[in-house]
C-alpha cells in the first residue's frame, strides 16, 4: 500500500478517484479496508501524519467561550491523548494521525442494546432508522477488524465464561450486567489495537493513503446537486493547496469536522451542503460522565471480584471483557431515564512506586527523598514494571512475548487490563471509584457552528455550543439513589458516596464530555429529522457521503468506535453496489 504525505504527490500530478475519504480514523480506514480487491481505487487523505504531532494536533482546536474547565474531565482525558488539552480542545477529544482515536483510545467495546434503537416516548428525537436485526452482520464483521471475541455484552457471558453469574446478585430490574471488551493489537497482544499501524501493513494496490492532508473545502457542480472535489492543504513544511477529483467522497472526520466542512462549503448553497432545513452541527452529543461514589482499598479485592474484569477464550486466544451495570430497560421506561451504565475504575496511589520511578528518572521529582522511600516501599512493583518495559521492547521473538500475553490474559484478567490501562505498567491502587456514564438526550440547540476565529491553514474553526439540560440531570441522580439502594439491598460494600449524590443536587456534580462525539448529520428518513439517508449519503447532494458518530441518531451507553465502524462498513457494501452499477 502507498503512504506517502501530499506535499511529496508532483504539482503536475492531477490527483483522481473512484473513492475519496476524508480522513483516516477507524471509520475511514474501516471503509477503506472494506474496499480493498473491490475493483474501486480509494483515496484516504488524512490530515496528520502516521503518529500525532503538536502542530497537527493544533488544527483540532475547538472555539467553546462559554466552555467550564472540569479537572475530572482533564484528568481523565490528558492521560490518553498525547497532546490533548482543555484549553484548546474544550469540548471532544480529537486525534490527528494516521488511526485517529485508536492513537489514544481505551479499546473498550460495545454494542448497542435493543432499546437503543427503539423510539422512546420519553426521549424526544430517539429512535433510529435501521433496527439492530440489520445492523448486526455489520457489527459482526466491525468485530472482526477489531480482533474482539464473541459479541455478547450482556448476563448471557456467564454461560460463555462456564460460569454462574456473578455474585452477590443485584435485582435485573433495575440494574442488569453489562460488559466491554478490550480491543487487542494483533501485533502487539500487549497493546490495544491502533488501527493506523495494521492498516499501513495490509497489501492494498488499490487503496493510496496521503499524509499531511487536511480538507479545506467541498466543491459541488453549478447547480449544487453533484459532489466533484474537495480542497486540501498541507501544514508543512509550506502551506500547499491540492484539490483531489473523484467520483465518490466520504466524510470521516467526526461529528465536529463533517458539519465544519460541510458548513464552510457554501459557495453554491450558502447556508452549506446537505443544510436546506438547517441541520447540519445540530444535535450534537456525547457520552457523560460523573463520579458517583468511592470504595477503599479494603473493599478493593471484593468489588474487583464482583465487578472485574473476565478473560475467555475462544479461536486461539483469550478475550478481555470488563464488567459494569446497566440500566434496565424497565427502569428507563418507570422513571423515564436515559440509557446509562456504572463503570468502575482502579483509582491509582499518591504512592505509586511506579509513578514515582518515572519521577525520579526523568529529572521532576519535586521530593527525591518521598519518592526514594516510595519505590523502596514496594520494589515489587518497579520489578513488574521493568518485566513490561522487557516485553514490549521488542528483544524478546514474538511467539515468546504473545504466549506470555495470553497466558497472562488467561489467568490474570484484572492484572492484564490494568496494564492495557496504564500503558503496560503496573501501579499501585487506593481503591475503585464508580462511575455513572450516560447517553444524551438529541437536543437541536447543542451544535457545532462556524466560528470567527481561524486556524493556522486560515480556516474557520467550529464554535460548539453545548450543555446538558433536565434529562442527564435526572438521569444522573436516579441512577445514583439507585446504585446506592441495590448495593445495600444485595450485600455489597457501600461506597463512600459523592457529596452531589449525598446533598441530592446533580446540578454540582462534575459531569463532563468523555470524547465519544456523535450527532451533527444525524441519519434519519425524514429530510426534517436529520441530513443523511440510511445509506448514508447527504441529502441533496450524489455522491457526498458521512460516516462515523456524526450520523448516529442517538448514543446509547456503550463506547461507540464498534458501532461507528459497522455503519462505515455498511456503506463501503453500498459503494461497492454503486460502483458496480
């Protein structure tokens, strides 16, 4: 497969298509892949480069004015995007390079739930226009790319696992298990799948992939009803304007930069493409988050048994699933909740030895002596931590490191999570907090627009205007009192719960974005009620596509790159159709 950047492409070169797709995270290269051997050339141009860089990493900024800092938001994001920060990116988390999110993603994995796609008498906009009985050989094959074991998210697990469920039970009708599953590096068992590094080592002679390209604008016929180009611009090392020909295009560049585009494409319709009823940036969403309560380390080994992590194997390796609670369907509809789930995270120690090596080596301890006696406290874990750096330096053949992988992941599941959590180290751990993690309700009001500020291409950057409202709040505070009540009712530890949860004010609590961005060309069957159709082609223009959370009616619970990618692969079977037409 060629990778090359596109300032490298000669300047007499007119660069022409079967297929475009702008940009290559884990929806475009999903739909790329799909591609492949399909007679079609394909064109992925993406903005970065095959690792994140600050400079490209600068042209995700987003304008938020009214934006409120959230310290649980900085820490839960800073801690997997290199060069994320709050400042710059107030709202999303966005990743340039080759992969996208997978640079910096968690590899949790999901898929939705039936009440997902049903419409809800009490979500107002709810409701997709696929059922999940169509949509699943897509997840299926999402799956697969992924390298994800079988899908099953719910209490029917136990029987995979050969097991009873877990126990103290918790009442199902109100909250039910739910699970996640890690996505593993094929490479690199040790690590979470980065979909830029497998992509890049496919043998593809039909599919380019450009670096350094970062759309600009979309350009349609004279009569506004044809897609034909787009523009782009190289970052470095001189700004260079290439327009790219083809016949078909596909937006994947999230829910933020697919209604940019689209709105800034408006030298033949003014208010921007695909935007005759004024929906394009409209509905945006995204996941929330919100700490509910706490468990010390004396309660740590109980939940972690309870509510861990479980490896099952199946074709040849063994598969990580995480364990939370969900909402039950019965209790969204009693108390007219939204879709939500708990998760619960291993909070690490101010004394983690770990952490306090990294100090020491790199030159910022701001007290030798405290970090000295911190590592001397529990050599144990610099040992681990110098095993890992052992395994993933590469010294070691790869049939040696993989068995050790899965073996590992086979009789040590929360261990081998947590070092897919903290990047291969071990660490030291206070205790588990619980975290509720809720759907939002589709609100017209919240929406990305374009702003009067400008990037360094000279680019109108997207202004969001966003909030929660009523429905997240309520939510919030019923799943709270009920994650309370069910723990005491079974038997469990009782947290030490959040003073927003204990005062009953979730208007206090710190719930913030977690960088699963969706909405902004919902998908619909009503040109009124969303911007592109169930083949995901935007209204009113042939041959302009979106992909990716952007065209998601609703977001459920469940982390959405698994779902994101089964509609991409979905509609490279309807360019294949096309294409062939």
């Amino acid at each position: 497969m060629e990778i090359i950047q596109l300032q490298d492409v000669p300047y007499e070169q007119v660069i022409r298509t079967d297929v475009l797709i702008v940009d290559g995270g884990a929806c475009g290269l999903s739909n790329a892949r799909e591609l492949i051997e399909s007679g079609l050339n394909v064109v992925v141009a993406e903005s970065g480069l095959q690792q994140e860089t600050p400079e490209h990493s600068a042209l995700n900024t987003v304008d938020m004015p009214d934006a409120v800092r959230s310290q649980a938001r900085a820490k839960f994001n800073s801690g997997l995007a290199t060069h994320w920060d709050q400042d710059s990116q107030p709202f999303g988390v966005r990743c340039s390079g080759l992969g996208g999110s997978t640079l910096a993603w968690a590899g949790k994995s999901a898929a939705f739930s039936e009440i997902d796609y049903q419409q809800r008498e009490w979500v107002t906009g709810s409701g997709w226009p696929i059922s999940k009985r169509k949509l699943a050989p897509y997840i299926e094959r999402a799956g697969q790319i992924l390298n994800l074991g079988p899908q099953v998210y719910d209490s029917a697990l136990w029987e995979l696992l050969g097991t009873t469920p877990a126990q103290p039970s918790i009442d199902p009708a109100v909250f039910e298990d739910c699970f996640w599953q890690f996505s593993r590096g094929r490479e690199n068992p040790l690590d979470l799948l980065r979909m830029g590094s497998e992509f890049a080592n496919l043998t593809a002679k039909n599919v380019r992939v450009l670096l350094n390209a970062t759309a600009t604008k979309i350009n349609v016929d004279t009569t506004g009803t044809r897609f034909e180009s787009v523009n782009f611009a190289t970052l470095s090392p001189e700004i260079r304007n290439v327009t790219i020909h083809a016949e078909r295009c596909v937006l994947s560049a999230g829910a933020i930069e697919n209604a940019r585009l689209l709105l800034v494409s408006n030298d033949v319709h003014p208010n921007g493409l695909g935007n005759r009823f004024d929906l394009v940036g409209r509905y945006l969403c995204d996941h929330l988050q919100a700490e509910l309560g706490y468990f010390d380390a004396s309660d740590a080994q109980r939940m972690t048994q309870r509510l861990g992590f479980f490896g099952l194997p199946a074709s040849g390796r063994t598969h990580m699933y995480s364990s939370g609670l969900a909402t039950s369907p019965a209790i969204q509809r009693t108390e007219r909740l939204l879709n939500g789930a708990i998760i619960f995270l291993e909070e690490r120690s101010q004394e983690d030895p770990v952490s306090a090596l990294g100090r020491l080596l790199g030159g910022k301890s701001q007290s030798r002596l405290q970090d000295v006696m911190f590592v001397a406290r529990s050599p144990v874990f610099a040992l681990k931590a110098a095993g890992m750096k052992a395994l993933n330096s590469g010294k070691l053949p790869k049939s040696v490191r993989n068995q050790i992988a899965e073996a590992a992941a086979a009789l040590f599941p929360n261990s081998s999570v947590r070092e897919f959590r903290y990047r291969g180290l071990p660490h030291k751990l206070d205790g588990i907090v619980a975290h509720a993690i809720i759907e939002q309700a589709p609100n017209p009001e919240n929406r990305v627009v374009l702003s009067d500020r400008q990037d360094q291409l000279g680019q109108h950057l997207p202004k969001v205007n966003w909030s929660t409202g009523f429905e997240e709040r309520h939510t919030l505070l019923q799943m709270g009192k009920n994650f309370v009540s069910e723990f005491k009712k079974c038997g469990l530890p009782s947290p030490q719960v959040s003073e927003w949860l204990r005062n009953g004010k979730p208007d206090q609590a710190d719930m913030f974005d977690v960088g699963h961005t969706m909405g902004t060309t919902r998908m619909s069957l009503s040109p009124r009620e969303g911007v592109v159709t169930t083949d995901l082609r935007i209204r009113d223009i042939e041959g302009l596509y979106a992909a990716g959370g952007s065209v998601m009616p609703t977001t459920g619970h469940a982390n959405p790159t698994l779902m994101m990618m089964s509609l991409s692969i979905r509609l490279a079977d309807h360019l294949k159709q096309k294409g062939a037409s």
